[in-house]
C-alpha cells in the first residue's frame, strides 16, 4: 500500500467519524425534545458503516476504506410523560419524549473523538513519511 493510499484511507475515517459526531450532536440537541405521538418523538440516530474492499487486477490500486451506508433510527421506545399542560400533549394530555439516552450518547462521542485522532495521526505519520522520503530523493 503506498503513502497516498493511506492519506486517503485517513481520510475517508476522518469523513466517517465527522458524521458520527453530526448525529451525535443532532441526538443532543434534542435530547429534551417533546411530541404529542410516539410516531413523531425523536428518535436517535446512528450512522450504519461498511467496510468499502474492492480488489483490483493489481493489488497497488486496491481500495480500501469505510463508508456510511446510512443514517438509521433507534428502536428505543419514546417515554410517555403526562403533562396536560403542554402545547404539545395529546387529547389524553400525554407528551412523548426523545429516546435519546445522554449518558450514551457522551460516551458515543469519546469514543469518536478518539477515531478522528487516531485518523488524523495516521494522515500526519504518513505525511512525516512522505516528506523524509522527498528529502532523502533530493539530497
């Protein structure tokens, strides 16, 4: 595998963790968020990632890498909380919260930060590695 292979092997990482932070941010944002029906609570978000492989007739132009597929919906029931004196309640004066969970969704993003550093240590070694090698071709 070459030096730009990595660089853009990184940097599709790095796209994938940008839009796992977007979601968990869009998830925290409405973390509070209240409905009159089940059917229009907010529901979490999750980016579903594949693996991208695709094999060439030469294994240099192999490409490797991740994707996202899609951005799903969680399946967590929305709680009911009576409040019959909110806008938004039902004719039985219920409202439906968000399923999203805070306490999962500030580990979510740790361990996202945590990629995206990762992703961007490995652009810069490669870049490190790229340049050393240009330095020893001109000496």
């Amino acid at each position: 595998m070459s030096l730009s292979n990595i660089l853009k092997l990184a940097g599709g990482a790095l796209n994938a963790q940008t839009v796992r932070l977007n979601t968990i941010a869009s998830n925290l944002a409405n973390v509070e968020t209240v409905s009159g029906s089940e059917a229009s609570a907010y529901k979490a978000k999750r980016p579903v990632f594949a693996t991208v492989l695709e094999q060439a007739s030469n294994e240099l132009q192999s490409s490797f890498g991740v994707q996202v597929k899609a951005i799903s919906e969680t399946d967590r029931v929305n709680a009911q909380v009576f409040d019959p004196s909110n806008p938004l309640a039902n004719a039985e004066g219920y409202v439906y919260r968000s399923n999203v969970n805070p306490l999962e969704e500030m580990t979510d993003m740790l361990d996202a930060a945590r990629s995206y550093e990762t992703a961007i240590t490995t652009a810069s070694t490669a870049r490190e590695l790229m340049m050393r090698t240009i330095d020893m071709n001109t000496k």
